[in-house]
C-alpha cells in the first residue's frame, strides 16, 4: 500500500514519452478487490489486438479511469518532466474520485507533492491498477495517432505512433515536421534541410534521468 490508511489508490501509467510526434500520454486507472480482466498485463507485452481486447474488458471493470495529455508544444515548453506531470495532473483531475495515493511506474516521482506516491520498478507488471492505466493509456493513444495518420499518411502514425520508425524517418527527411512534432529533440541534427527549425531543448537533466531516448 502507498499510504497506510489510503482508501482510493490510483494506478498512474504514461505511453508516448519516447515518441518523435503526437502527445505525452497519462492514464490513472483506480480499481477494487475484483478479479481483474484475463490477460490484464504491461501493454507492451500484448500484441496491438490482444491489448484492444483487454481495454475493452478493463474499462467497465475499474472504478474509475481518466487520461491527460501534454503536447509537442507544451513538451518543447516545459520539457518532459514537468510535461509528465501535467498530463498526470491533467488525469487525476478528470477521475469522478480523489485518490488519497498513487502508484507509479517506474523509480522517478514526476508527480511530488500533494501526492502520496509510490513507485513501483515493472509496477506495470505486479500491481493491477498500473496494468489497467498502460493497457488503457496505450489503446487510447494509438487510436489517436491513428487518427494523424489519416490527415498525415506518408508518416506512418497509425502503424508506428510517432515513434521513429523507417517509414517516419523518411518522411521527415522529405517533407519535414507536421504540427504534432516534437521540436526541441536531438533528431532534428540528423535533418540538414529542417535542423533549422529545431527549438532550445529544455531540462536535459530531468530527462537524462527519466531515461528517454530522444534520438
């Protein structure tokens, strides 16, 4: 338990950090003592199918869950870190029930105070409330940079999720950034003909920390 004493213990999970495109995004998912969903696990270790059929399980079997989004503009604002804690703030605001604590995974508190934390190394993998926010934060951000790839197609968003797959990379070479690039990152050294748009890129020590691989 986070708190002792806690009563509503939230779990927190966030997908996109290590993206080139599309937002940073936050699940907080709070469950009960129920028997969770079949195959409920860390969204990484489910095929794209699989983890659709678990969402769909897991959202009428939690109390409650709720996203929140930072995005390219406010991650080259403010830098990951505090970008992290805004769409988590942005997720816990939104649940229709105050946790009195929070699981987190991963070693890093981006939350602090007035949050009681806990935080949980593969938590994604031992505590079901954490499970239930990275299948759900995974789903949900795939569908929306699904929907990108529609209005951009020559990048790939619906298959790679703005991560920095082949069919990305070459895009930016020829086309350059979409609005829903990441401006501040390392990539756009390695583009000649767009390195000139690329923002002063803030709290590399935060982000060092969190282990991001930003190109």
């Amino acid at each position: 338990m986070v708190a002792r004493g806690a009563r509503v213990v939230a779990g927190v999970d966030e997908v996109g950090r290590g993206a080139w495109a599309g937002p940073v995004l936050v699940a907080a998912a709070v469950t009960d003592l129920s028997v969770p969903p079949v195959g409920l696990t860390d969204s990484k270790l489910l095929t794209a199918r699989r983890r659709e059929e678990v969402a769909a399980a897991v959202e009428p079997w939690v109390r409650a869950y709720a996203f929140g989004a930072a995005g390219p503009e406010e991650i080259d604002a403010l830098g990951m870190t505090a970008a992290l804690r805004l769409a988590a703030e942005r997720a816990l605001a939104a649940l229709p029930i105050r946790p009195d604590a929070i699981v987190l995974d991963g070693k890093h508190d981006f939350l602090g105070r007035p949050w009681a934390v806990r935080c949980v190394i593969k938590g994604d993998q031992s505590c079901v409330g954490v499970a239930a926010a990275s299948v759900l934060a995974k789903v949900h951000r795939d569908g929306l940079m699904a929907d990108l790839g529609k209005e951009y197609p020559a990048y790939g968003f619906e298959s790679n999720a703005g991560y920095p797959a082949p069919v990305h990379r070459a895009a930016l070479a020829e086309y350059g950034p979409t609005p829903h690039h990441r401006m501040s990152w390392a990539y756009w050294d390695d583009l000649p003909a767009w390195r000139h748009l690329k923002r002063p890129r803030l709290e590399p020590a935060d982000d060092r920390q969190l282990g991001l691989d930003l190109g």
